[in-house]
C-alpha cells in the first residue's frame, strides 16, 4: 500500500523516519509533505496515489476524498474530525481513525493556566509592571472554592476536572452520559441552564457537531453570574461569540479565555472577541505542547499499523 503523510504533525523529521520505517521493511511506501497547503488541488494531488492518508487539523475536503481514486483509510492526527469531509468518507467507504486522548492533559493545563490568567489578571500584571505601575486595581481572585461547570465530561472534560478538584473547587457537569470515575470524585451532574447559573467558572469541552454548535448561545450567557468567567478550548462554533463580546462588554460576565474561534488563525478583524473587554485570547495552541506532539505521532502510526493488521482502532464513527 502507499501512504502519505499530507504535512508535518509537529514532531521531528527523525521521529516521522523511525515510526515509518517498519511500513518500508514491509514493502508499503510513504511520503511525507513537511509543508502544509489548504488548496485543495494540491491536496488531491497528494492523494492521487494513497490508499491511506495522514492529515492533522488541515481541511480535508469532500472534494479531495471524492477525488483520490484509492483511498480506503484517512488517519488523523487530532481529536476532532469535524475539518474532515466525513459525508464523501461515509458514501466512499473510507474509514476515518482519530488520535483520541494524545492531548488531555495538555488541553486541561492550558485551561487551568487560562483561568489562573483570568481570574489573577496575569496579562494586566506583566504590562503593569513594564510600564512602571504598582498593583493597584490588581486584586485577583482564586480557584479554591469556586464551583467550576464542566460542560462536556469526556475525557479531556474529566483530565480538567481533576486539575480544578485539585485547587479545592466543587465541579458539577452537564454530559450526555454520566461516568462512573466522576461520580466517585464527587462530580455532580446538572442541567445546562443549572450549570450556567451556578458556576463561577465554565469550561467548554463537547466536540463540534450539529447538536452543540450554538449551544453556549446568547440565553444560556446570559444565566452566568456577573463575577463569571468562560473558557472555550474546545472548538469555536459551540459558543456564539458575539453574544459572549456582548456580555464582557456590557459587564454583565467578569471574563473570558478563548483558544478557538469560527475560523482557524489568523483570526480577522471582524472577530467580536478581538474587541471585547476582559479577554485572554491564545491562537488554538491547547492541544500544542512538546509532549502532547510525540503522543499524536505515535497514536497515528499505532492507528496505521493497527489498520494493516486488519485489526482498526480509534474508529469514528461517520
């Protein structure tokens, strides 16, 4: 078979020899693009002759799986597939494997250090003191004993959970399923409109799908408290973010950290949340970290070599 890595996935090149070298010794081919594109042409070109194909958060569009005359498996490297052209896949017969679980630890760092940002004003203190101030107006607030809403209690949701229990908050969740290890640790489940009104911190952690794009809308902000913060690491679409720049400008919710957004960086100007106030803003680096990289890489080729042996996992379902 030939397989083709579409662009590099964040780890060194002689990573990406050592992990294909097996797939040669068996008498596959593999290519390997290390500079990314987004025209589609030249992502049908890459595929021209792949029975499998490797990508990590490029668009994979239907028009580029409709096009590669061999393509039975599409590997990706990320949590997410929803920049995949899942319905070509699913008329196609191609089965799509994602790199479940390399970043929760990663992700769920970020969130707490997002919040510690917020809530301590970390941005506000490092200007602050370039420009000769003192602490005035700087009082910060802590996470201990705070009660923290986790809306989507996947497994990231729950790595973040883990991480606010350990600085003293109470967590409540709102989760399409109930799991065991959260009610051990004292987890309690609400409803969405509970959570909202409850919590001092919310976190966004459910995939981007039909059912959760918009479902932090503007009536479900609008239940927060006045001293709230939210936090989006997960993807853009689930908050309606011109609601949220609505509520922090009008001071009606105390901040916001996002790392995600409708669109991919560089986001234009035209993004409401360039604009409002009370905003700790980074450029979807929460799965990003040297450790989380090694991880993917070596789940996609584990998905790959698992693919051969007629034996898939970390199967989506399309």
């Amino acid at each position: 078979m030939h397989i083709s890595l579409l662009e590099p996935i964040g780890v060194s090149r002689e990573l990406i020899d050592q992990l294909s070298r097996p797939l040669l010794d068996a008498g596959h081919t593999f290519t390997y693009y290390d500079q990314k594109t987004t025209d589609c042409e030249e992502l049908k070109r890459r595929s021209a002759a792949a029975d499998i194909v490797m990508i990590a958060n490029n668009p994979y569009p239907a028009a580029v799986v409709a096009s590669a005359p061999k393509l039975k498996m599409l590997d990706v490297a990320f949590t997410g597939i929803d920049h995949v052209g899942l319905d070509a896949c699913r008329e196609k017969g191609v089965m799509v494997c994602n790199a479940a679980n390399y970043s929760n630890q990663t992700v769920a760092e970020l969130v707490i250090g997002m919040a510690i940002g917020v809530m301590r004003k970390i941005t506000e203190c490092n200007t602050r003191v370039r420009s000769g101030g003192t602490s005035a107006g700087l009082m910060g607030r802590e996470i201990g004993g705070r009660t923290v809403g986790i809306v989507g209690l996947g497994r990231i949701g729950l790595a973040t959970a883990k991480l606010f229990l350990a600085f003293g908050a109470k967590v409540i969740a709102c989760s399409p399923r109930q799991n065991e290890e959260a009610l051990a640790l004292g987890i309690e489940y609400v409803t969405l409109e509970e959570l909202m009104q409850r919590s001092d911190i919310v976190s966004v952690h459910t995939p981007n799908k039909p059912s959760t794009r918009g479902l932090i809308s503007r009536e479900m902000i609008a239940l927060m408290k006045p001293t709230a913060i939210l936090i989006n690491c997960a993807r853009g679409p689930i908050v309606d973010s011109q609601a949220l720049a609505d509520a922090l400008n009008e001071d009606r919710i105390a901040g916001a950290a996002i790392d995600v957004y409708n669109v991919e960086p560089p986001i234009p100007d035209s993004e409401p949340l360039l604009h409002a106030r009370n905003t700790l803003l980074a450029p979807h680096v929460a799965f990003l970290s040297e450790e989380s990289m090694i991880r993917r890489a070596h789940i996609v080729f584990d998905n790959l070599y698992a693919y051969l042996k007629g034996e898939p996992m970390n199967v989506c379902k399309l």
